[in-house]
C-alpha cells in the first residue's frame, strides 16, 4: 500500500513498521494545497502526521523540510514519543535541542508550539515544504495558522502542503468549521476551490482546500470496548462529537443550557406597548455586535406556540459587523473596521423607523478618551443628529463578587428560565451571528466561572450588556413558614418552662 513504512529485516524481508489504513492513506496521497483530517475521536490522527513526512523525505529527500506546530508545549510530548516510535525504525535521528527529527535522505521535521498568536511572528523569515497543525480546533484564531501557511516555500520544486488535525469542539471549533465548509455530521470527503489574482501578474491563482473525516469505525484497531468508552463520556453532545464527528455540537460548552428550541423564535410583530431597548460591544479588527431587544409585557405567545412570560427579553434584530468573503462566507472573528462615525450614521438610518427605543448600553470601553473624543462619543453624536436615544455605559462586570451580580450570571439565569421553566431571554432567528457564537463559548481554563475571551465572544458581551442593563432574579418557591424565628413548634400538651428546665 502507498505510504507503507517498512524497515531493513533479513536480506530479503523487510519489517513493516507500519500500514496506513484507508482514510490515513487518502491524507497522505491527498494533493490538494490544504488538507484537514479527523473530525471524531479514535480515527488515527496521530499516526497521520510522521507517517506523511516519512512519505516526503523519501521522495524530496534533504529538500524536505516540515514543521508540526501545536497550542502548547505539553501537548506536543505525545506527538513526538509516537512520532519516534514510527520515524526511529527507519533512520530518523531525534535532536533533542532542537526539537527536530532529521531523516536518513537529510530531510527535516520539526517540532513548535505557538501558545501565543504573535509567537508565529518568529518564523517568518523560515521556508517550508510542509506546516503540519495538530489539533487546530486549540487555537482560539485561525491567524497564528494563517501566519505558518506564508512559510510554506521551496527553492528545490517541491510541491508545498498545509495538512491539520482536527477535533469538533474546542475554542476553535467556529473558524476551523468555516474554513473547511463542515457542519453536523461529514461522512465524505469535502473538497473547496479558491481563486486569488495576482496583483502584479494579474494572473489567476488556484488554491484547492479538501476535508477527509475519519471516525473511530475507519480505526481497526479500536473496537467495542473504545467504543463504550466513550459512550460512558454521559454527555449526548460529546458522544455525537466525538463517535459521530457532529460538526453542529458543543463539547464543554459555558452556556449548555442553550436549546435553541426555547431561545431561537420565529419573527412576529412586536406589540407597540413593550418596551424597547438597544445594546451594542464595540470592534473594529474584531467584530461589533448591536442588538435590539423587547421587553415582555404580559405572558404572550409566540407564533411557534412557546410561551415568553412577563419580564422576558427578546432580541428582535442584530447588526454584527463581520467580514464576509467573496462568496458570502463568513470569516469568523474578522471585523469590518469601519470607523465610529460611520457606525454610528448606519445605527441612526436603521433606526430611522424605529423611535421607540428607552435607552442603550454600549462596552464602557468605548467612552475611553485618548487625546479625543471618544468611540462612544462619536456614535452618540451621530445618534442625537437624528434625535435618536444615545448610549450610556453599559455595566461590564463579568462575573459576581463580593454579592454583586455577574453579567453571564445573569445570562445563564435568563437562558434558564423562570419557575415555570419559561425561558426569560430569546432571539429572533434572523440573528444567525448570536445564535452561530453564544452557544459555541467554553470556559476560561484560568477562570472557570468565565468565558474563553479568546473565542468570538462579541454578541454573547452584548448579550450581558443587555441582561445587566434589566436585572432578574428568579422568584423562590414558596415555602412553609416556622412557627416562630426560631422554627420550634409549641409542644402538645403545653410545657411550661420550668417543666422544660427540669429536662436538663
């Protein structure tokens, strides 16, 4: 089988080190210029990587050059004890210093980690025939990735690749998702095409970008017993991710209590008697997120039958300033940079018809001054020339402290819901950038009571913004009361206390 690595034996038989199976084999030969591989757990991943290197050097020899890059340097200990025990057999010698494996052709694979986007900056000036990612889903931006893809170069001819493994799930998941067009369960392969034009040139450049899923059933080697493993996870998200590949779950998700079921409503016409109000978080490289919601008079009933109980807030539109690609695709967590005054005028046209907003929170961030007016200032101004409700700082405490409320406190005590299990906060379909982000936020590592600020967290900010803004408790249940402060309840017979004393 191609990619087959065998070491020297007797004279005339050779020890085969190790046989890639189907979907490893498709990795290794596949020839398009980005290549993903995975999706589920169990489906030979970590072979994958030093077993197309071995398959490079052989053919390109010393003009070979590759680098795996992962999240954070304890997670490479284990690439690098598998990689040896597949490349050692065959002639790769390990240095140590270095971090490198070079080949018995004088090929080279090294190893790096980029626990910080900027740490890709270091190799910049580096030319390499393959970038490998391990797991990319770790890396909260795809940028670090992007900034390794410009590396890949060859004086020698040899045809360059950027090939990545890749989970669902992780602070990743949203961009590794678009950048390989995935979504609910992939069971073939996905190839995507691109086209860049030369500036210079103004010749036409084809990229050609392919996704093969590998689930546990492509493993031989794992059976029902990993299987059943997994199964006892006791999640039904993680199952699906992790057997199945369900590109559309969540694992470890901040808010899993969202179901889309109770927070994703069909639109209706807002009744003119609830109260109306705006909160926006500011971005410019980063996305801006402006939402406008309604708050619930009486106990009223969607057109999809859910029941939304007084007090409820409804998030009825959005304007979330994302890039989009040529194609309509959304680049995840890349902003518009537009700048605030021409926010601003495009806040007050979209609300031309809509005069009946109260108030509006916007990131206490944007009221900074440096020397100038402030973002916010100059929203606002923009928001007054058209007699339109300004913003005010919008309270920005995330979590709880000392007996002050804490803005995702709030949101989880919405999202779950009053005493009769109604949900007391719901979006209108049509704002795809909160119901594509909020669900998909995990926890902070360092923090756990808070969210992972690295993920696209623009829109679920505004969310508490807005939740903060109209604080809820849920009401108690109603409980019995003691007798007296104390919670006795007077004998029967009377006792009197020296009858009680006398006990003692």
């Amino acid at each position: 089988m191609a990619a087959t690595i065998r070491a020297a034996g007797g004279a005339d038989d050779p020890i085969t080190i190790w046989e890639p199976q189907p979907k490893q084999a498709a990795f290794i030969t596949c020839p398009a210029d980005d290549v993903g591989f995975g999706g589920a757990r169990g489906g030979g991943k970590s072979d994958a990587v030093p077993a197309d290197f071995a398959d490079h050097e052989e053919k390109y020899g010393e003009a070979a050059i590759g680098i795996a890059v992962r999240r954070e340097r304890t997670q490479l200990v284990e690439l690098i004890e598998r990689s040896r025990q597949i490349l050692a057999p065959i002639g790769f010698k390990w240095h140590e210093q270095d971090k490198y494996f070079r080949g018995p052709k004088g090929g080279r694979l090294r190893f790096a980690y980029l626990e910080r986007d900027a740490d890709a900056d270091a190799y910049q000036g580096h030319g390499y025939t393959r970038v490998y990612g391990e797991e990319i889903g770790t890396f909260p931006s795809e940028v670090p990735i992007n900034k390794m893809m410009a590396t890949l170069r060859s004086g020698h001819g040899v045809p360059c690749q950027f090939k990545a493994t890749c989970n669902p799930g992780g602070p990743g998941h949203q961009w590794v998702k678009a950048r390989y067009g995935l979504g609910g369960r992939i069971n073939q392969v996905i190839c995507r095409d691109f086209e860049f034009e030369n500036p210079w040139t103004k010749k036409t450049i084809r990229k050609t970008r392919a996704f093969i899923p590998s689930l546990v059933t492509d493993n031989k080697y794992l059976g029902d017993d990993y299987v059943a493993n997994l199964y006892q996870v006791g999640s039904k998200a993680l199952v699906d991710a992790w057997i199945f590949g369900d590109w559309d779950v969540v694992e470890g998700a901040f808010f899993d209590c969202w179901d889309s079921r109770r927070h994703v409503l069909r639109p209706f016409a807002i009744p003119d008697d609830w109260t109306r109000f705006r909160s926006g978080d500011w971005g410019s490289a980063k996305p801006f997120s402006f939402g406008w919601w309604a708050v619930v008079g009486d106990k009223f009933k969607t057109t999809d039958g859910l029941l939304l109980p007084r007090g409820a807030i409804v998030r009825y539109r959005e304007w979330y300033g994302v890039k989009k690609d040529k194609d309509g695709v959304t680049q995840p967590n890349v902003g518009l940079k537009m700048d605030a005054d021409a926010v601003g005028k495009r806040l007050a046209e979209i609300e031309e018809e809509d005069q009946k907003l109260i108030g509006g929170v916007l990131d206490p961030a944007a009221f900074s001054e440096d020397g100038g007016p402030s973002i916010a200032q100059r929203i606002n101004a923009e928001l007054i020339k058209k007699k339109l409700v300004p913003f005010r700082p919008a309270d920005n405490k995330r979590v709880p402290g000392r007996g002050a409320m804490g803005g995702w406190d709030q949101l989880r005590g919405r999202l779950v819901g009053d005493e009769d299990n109604l949900p007391m906060i719901a979006t209108f379909l049509t704002c795809v950038d909160s119901i594509r982000t909020l669900p998909l936020l995990q926890h902070d590592e360092g923090r756990p009571e808070d969210v992972d600020s690295d993920m696209e967290d623009h829109a679920p900010d505004e969310w508490r913004y807005a939740c903060m803004s109209r604080p809820w408790v849920r009401k108690k249940p109603a409980e019995e009361k003691p007798a007296n402060i104390s919670g006795y309840k007077p004998m029967s017979p009377a006792v009197s206390a020296n009858d009680v004393w006398k006990t003692f």
